[in-house]
C-alpha cells in the first residue's frame, strides 16, 4: 500500500484482489481517502514497484506497474 495525499493506492497482486481494494475502500473512505488498485506484476509488492519521494514525485520500476496509475 502507497499512500499520496488522499489516495491510497493498494497493489493487485497474488495476494491482494479488488475484494480487497472494496474492503479497504469501506473502511477508509469516510475518512476522506480514496482507494485505487493498481496492478502490479514482476513483484511481490507495490512498494518495491513505486515509492514516493517528494511532495508530487514518485520514482517507479515501468517494467512492474504502469506509470500512468500515478499520473496528477
């Protein structure tokens, strides 16, 4: 899981399915946060694909999950 400002972005792995994006998005939503899987694939978790490294920047491995998620 990666959070940027209200999003939370929750990787779409073996381990991790949209039955676990909607369970988190029901828990966290009243909370102002917006929850977006992401899939990731060459990895076993999001964090070791992308990691937030400034105000607006993150730094990610193209070849495990699409930039474009990230895009804003």
């Amino acid at each position: 899981m990666l959070v940027l400002d209200d999003g939370v972005y929750l990787g779409l792995t073996e381990r991790t399915n949209a039955e676990g994006v909607a369970q988190l998005t029901t828990l966290i939503a009243p909370h102002g946060y917006q929850v977006r899987g992401v899939a990731v694939s060459g990895c076993l978790h999001l964090r070791l694909a992308v990691t937030r490294c400034g105000p607006r920047t993150v730094v990610l491995n193209a070849e495990w999950v699409r930039a474009a998620e990230f895009s804003g």
